[in-house]
C-alpha cells in the first residue's frame, strides 16, 4: 500500500535567494520579450482602470475581472484585444502565484458573451498570389534599397515566412544547395522554446528568391549577421536588423505600385499567398506544411478550401 511520507521542513537545506531569482527569471522567460512587454503594458492599463474605482488589481476578483471586460466592449474594443487583456491579468496573477480571476465562470461567460456579441468583419488581408508577385519583384529597381527589397519579397513569399521569422535570418541561416537554398529558421511563433526547423526554398524560372538573395547580399556586401538591413539615402546599409514592420511597408507599397489596393495587403499576404497559389496548382497540405509549418492542419485546409471554392462546384452546369 503507499502511504505518503512527511518530510520535517525545517531538515530541509534552505534554497539560497540567487537560485530562487534565477529560477523566476527562467519563468518569466517561457514567454517571448514582445509577449511580456505586450501582457505589462496591458495590465498597467487594467490597474489604472481599477485604481480609478478604488478596488484591487492584483488580486482581483472575478467582478471586478468581469467589469472590466465589459467596459473594454463598451468602448468599441475588439474581442481580440480583450481577449489579450484577459491574458496579461492571468499572466499577472500566474506570476504572482496568486488564484487568477480569468478562470472563474462569471469571467469566462463574459468574455463569450462579448465574442457572441460583438459582430466584426473580417479583415484577414489578401493574398499576393504568383503572378502578383512576379508583378512586384519586377517593380523594385537596381539599387541597393530595391534589391533589398526584391529579395525580401519572394524569399518571404517563397518560403511563407511570418515578418517576424523573415527580419530573424542571419548569414549563417542559409545553406545553398542544388535545388536552391536550405534556410533553418531559429525560432517563430509556433517554435516559442527555439528548436529549430529547416525548410527548402527552390530555384525559380523567372524570379528567382535564391538568386534575389545572393544579389542583395554581395551588393551590400554582408558576409555574417542580419540579412536583411535598413537602407539609408545615399545606400548606405547599416549594421542592425530590418524591422518585423518594415516588412508589411514594403509589401504594401509594392502592392501599390501594381496597382493593388495597399489597404488591403499586409505582411501575411506574402504567406498566404504562397499557400493560396501552391493550393491552385493542386499542391498537397502535407507538402504546403513542409514549408508553412502550420500545426493546425485545419487553419492549412483553409487555404485550400479557398482555392478550390469555384473548382469543380456542384452548382456548375445547373443553370
């Protein structure tokens, strides 16, 4: 039979104040730095509103929790962003090792209430397909900004890359091959605890994301380090990584210049687009996640699903 065994605490050896720091600062680093300062920064906002009714932020109580969420949907915020806040209260209280108000019933209903509610439309961005990005690439000029550019494009189109995985990449990154380029990506957003994964990126015919790439390094003359940099006037690349923002910028102005409405074009079109095109030349979804790295297989069906909408319909032919 198994009993439990009662150990005397005070036989215990005391665990000494640096190793209970280091221990915290490994706990707060389960979450990326953008993450953190993001769930800080929304927590100061829900500590004001608190401090405002004289009631406690940390602990807080489920209607205190509860009332926040509402005022936040009343103030025309979306589900999303609240659903954002409802994460850095619990975070916050996580941290403190105190009971989070965010798993109480009354909090959870509120928050479905607000999802139900609150009717948004989409804004998912569309995607730059092929022929779009051949359109763009061929946009860019010669210079060291325009190459720079161009080879931003189709890699970031070519191997489906999130902005942030994109401004990531150093030298060391990318292995040529025969076929084209092995890139390994270090960390993403689906790959928190930095193991790694290593995707292909092939030749093209008439644009080519290998050959993009090699220009862009050898003119701006980068051997280690970020690949993709700022440009100033005057073409000189400075020593320092482009920003994730820089790439939505880009591709919207791009998008612009082939006569797309820019409004509605964003960093993930690149990535979208990748997959919406490789959808329509009947690619697998196994293969498409090779290179997307997608978990859910269902989030990757859509963008079949969307593809083939018009493609063999059952309504075709009736009328």
């Amino acid at each position: 039979m198994n009993a439990l065994v009662m150990v005397d605490s005070a036989a215990l050896p005391a665990i000494p104040v640096t190793e209970i720091e280091v221990a915290y600062q490994y706990a707060l680093n389960e979450k990326a730095p953008g993450t953190r300062e993001g769930y800080r920064r929304d927590f100061e906002l829900f500590k004001v509103w608190c401090s405002a009714r004289g009631v406690d932020a940390l602990p807080a109580s489920a209607e205190t929790t509860a009332g926040y969420l509402a005022s936040l949907a009343e103030s025309g915020l979306m589900p999303a962003t609240i659903g954002r806040r409802v994460s850095a209260i619990r975070y916050a209280h996580k941290l403190a090792n105190l009971e989070s108000p965010t798993d109480r019933e009354a909090v959870k209903a509120t928050m479905r209430g607000i999802r139900r509610t609150v009717q948004l439309p989409s804004r998912r961005k569309a995607p730059v397909l092929a022929e779009v990005m051949h359109k763009m690439s061929r946009a860019a000029a010669l210079h060291l900004k325009g190459l720079r550019d161009r080879a931003l494009l189709l890699l970031g189109f070519s191997g489906a890359f999130r902005r942030s995985e994109l401004v990531a990449l150093d030298v060391g990154d990318v292995e040529p091959a025969d076929e084209g380029l092995r890139i390994t990506i270090r960390k993403s957003k689906t790959d928190q605890e930095g193991r790694g994964v290593t995707i292909a990126i092939v030749k093209g015919a008439a644009c080519c994301p290998c050959r993009a790439l090699m220009e862009w390094c050898q003119a701006a003359k980068i051997e280690s380090g970020p690949i993709f940099r700022p440009v100033r006037k005057g073409g000189r690349v400075r020593d320092a990584r482009l920003s994730a923002k820089s790439v939505c910028d880009i591709t919207k102005a791009y998008a612009g210049l082939v006569g797309l409405d820019s409004a509605t074009i964003g960093a993930h079109s690149l990535r979208s687009g990748f997959l919406t095109s490789a959808a329509r030349r009947g690619a697998s979804v196994f293969k498409m996640r090779d290179v997307s790295r997608h978990k859910s297989m269902d989030v990757l069906s859509a963008y079949v699903r969307d593809a083939d909408l018009f493609r063999d319909h059952a309504g075709m032919g009736l009328l």
